[in-house]
C-alpha cells in the first residue's frame, strides 16, 4: 500500500548543514563507512529538531502542525529547506525500527528519563510569545529552552541557541571535581528533560567546556568565560533554581 510523501521543513539551514556535518562524522569516526538511508533519515529527523525519524512523522501527522518544531520566538523564518523521502525508505524505517526497537546510533532513553520527558512536554512553556526587552533575543530564546527549574526541555534546532543551552548546563558542574563518564551522565539527566544525555556530553566537549580523557575515563569542566548573553542567561537560570 503505497504511503502519503512525507514534509520535511528546516527553518535554519546554516544549523542543518552544522548538525549533519557533526552527526557525519560522528558516524565516520566510529562506523569508517558510509551511513545506511535509514540511518541518514534519523540524522536529518535529529538536524530538524526531532528527536528521531518517528517523531518527525508523527509531529507531520498531527493536524496543522509544520514537520519542523516552531522556531523560539518569532523570527522572520530563514530560507526553508523541504524534501521528501521515498515511500520505499519510509517503509524500510518504519520495519527496521519495529525490528531493532531502536535507531541503533544512540542509546535508548533510560526509563528515568523518559518519565521526565514524559512528564515535561505536558507542560511545556510556548517557545513563542512577547520577548523579554531586558535581554537580547539570543538570550531570550535560549531561556525558552529551559523550564521554571532551570532544566533543559528540548534540543534546540537553531545551532547558536544550542551554544547558549550549553553554557546552563557548563554552569552546573563542578570545576574542582573530576568526573567518570557515568558521573557525567547523571548530572545531564537531572539538567534535562529529553532523554539524549549523549548529544549533550558530546557536545559540551566539542565546544571545549569539558574536558574528556582519551578513552573517556575522566571529564573535567573546563574555565571558560562567557560572554554577555552566556552570563545574562546564567543570571536568570540561577534566580529560577533559586526561586524554586
């Protein structure tokens, strides 16, 4: 039975093209291959937003909404980027991941994580509405990504808010301590909300605010000064983690 084509719509295409290039040769470095066409549907599914293929189908299913999570604040959209997969590879994902029961290029959610997530999305605050004049609009919309808690709900699509979230949760970590990667995990799965503690840890290394051992025996937080948006966001994260 043949399936409907399914929209695909980014409304950054600089942050598509900087998450595919990194989720690429993440996969390069370990697999020394070429990714397969499911695996490439999942990373473009991550690069809009999604947390995987399914849930990008599922958020093109529900009535009016764009295949794309809305952008933070209303912006002026950036040049769209559409395309639609073939029904082949559609049905092809949709078995593999009946099969495997994951994607297969991250680790599951732990169940912990997933009643959070659960949880959360149930109250998530609009990423739209009036913005605050006392901060700027990069502050603004990195702030939307965090709950009246000062966790991390959802992985921001847009890459210089994903820049901010990150310093929030820099921020939170030891700079005297050393930690073991496990360590590290349960710091991030009390920070955020989403289940994907491994896209954080990396990232936090990739833009040098943790420091990893060859082999990942040992992490550390690395000093770093933030700049007037990291800081006014840290002000704010701190007087919320207070006021609760």
């Amino acid at each position: 039975m043949p399936r409907d084509p399914l929209p695909y719509v980014a409304d950054d295409v600089s942050a598509l093209a900087k998450s595919l290039r990194r989720q690429l040769g993440d996969h390069l470095e370990t697999h020394r291959s070429l990714p397969s066409h499911v695996q490439l549907l999942q990373m473009l599914a991550r690069a809009g937003g999604h947390r995987n293929h399914q849930s990008l189908r599922a958020a093109a299913r529900r009535p009016g909404a764009d295949a794309a999570p809305s952008p933070a604040v209303s912006d002026p959209p950036a040049s769209p980027v559409t395309a639609a997969p073939s029904a082949t590879a559609a049905a092809s994902d949709g078995a593999t991941d009946r099969r495997s029961g994951s994607t297969g290029l991250r680790p599951r959610p732990t169940p912990q994580a997933h009643a959070r997530g659960s949880a959360a999305r149930e109250q998530l605050p609009p990423q739209r509405g009036p913005r605050d004049p006392s901060l700027s609009t990069a502050t603004d919309r990195a702030l939307r990504q965090f709950d009246e808690a000062g966790r991390l709900m959802r992985w921001p699509s847009r890459y210089a808010t994903q820049r901010l979230a990150l310093w929030g949760l820099w921020a939170r970590f030891d700079p005297e301590r050393r930690y073991r990667e496990a360590e590290v995990n349960a710091v991030l799965n009390d920070l955020h909300l989403f289940g994907d503690h491994c896209t954080l840890r990396r990232e936090l290394v990739n833009m040098k605010l943790l420091w990893r051992s060859d082999g990942g025996a040992e992490y550390r937080r690395v000093p770093a000064e933030p700049d007037a948006e990291a800081r006014a966001l840290l002000g704010r994260l701190a007087g919320r983690r207070a006021a609760g």
